[in-house]
C-alpha cells in the first residue's frame, strides 16, 4: 500500500499532472537492496481518491528494470493539454499494488525508489518534501 500526502502545498494555483514512482527490480542480496525481483501482478488500485488512475508500466530498458507507477487524473481535458487537477483535491492519493512478491532480507532494509511530479506549466521535478527509503523489516 502507498501513502502520498500533499498537504504542506496544497494551497496556491498549482495543477496536478501526474506523480511518477519508480521502483527498481533486483534479487535480495545482490548489489543494491530492492523491492521486488519482478511483477507479476493484476495492477493498481486507487483506495483514498477515486479522481486518479494508476498506470503500471515495467521497464526492461534502464538499468536496473524498474516499475513505473503513474498516478494520472481521470478527468478529460477539454483540450489536447493532459488533465489537471487543483493540489487542493489532492491532498492524499493512496493506492494498493497488487501481486507483489516483496524480497525478504534478514535484517531491516532501506529501499530505494524515485518520485517524481508533474504540475501544470512546469518541468517534472522532485516533490517540495523528502521522500523516505522504502524500510523492510
């Protein structure tokens, strides 16, 4: 399950386009701790706010595989722009990611991941708040 709270900017004109998680894929015990060594899964599902989708996408070209998932706004756009929507609906986006096989380590383990955000009229870019390691223990 993934928690994302948006609160500490929800206010102002910002307009959510899309967060993009990435997590890479590894087998425990070689090299950089990892999640998952592969998905397998039946997707994602939001659970908090209905007005997004998650896209599920498996990456076999970078190094190391990833998943990316893609939280995208459901609405249409009215023109050939992707959709927007106001931070201030947005302030927390939950979502199950079913199937996964999580690595198991013999001690508590810090996972890497990378977030990503993309608002309206601006580049994609790090989100304002420190994003935490992934901790399995």
């Amino acid at each position: 399950m993934f928690l994302i709270n948006l609160e500490p900017y929800t206010e102002g004109s910002y307009r959510l386009e899309e967060i993009r998680i990435t997590i890479p894929f590894g087998k425990p015990g070689e090299g950089t701790p990892c999640l998952m060594e592969n998905y397998s899964g039946s997707g994602a599902e939001m659970i908090t706010n209905v007005r997004f989708n998650v896209m599920v996408d498996i990456t076999t070209k970078n190094e190391p595989p990833s998943i990316v998932l893609r939280l995208v706004p459901r609405v249409r756009s009215k023109d050939d722009k992707p959709p927007r929507v106001p931070l201030r609906s947005c302030r927390e986006l939950s979502f199950i990611l079913n199937g996964v096989r999580v690595n198991q380590f013999q001690k508590p383990t810090e996972i890497g991941w990378d977030v990503k955000e993309k608002y309206k009229d601006e580049q994609t870019r790090a989100p304002f708040y420190k994003v935490n390691p992934i901790t399995l223990s």
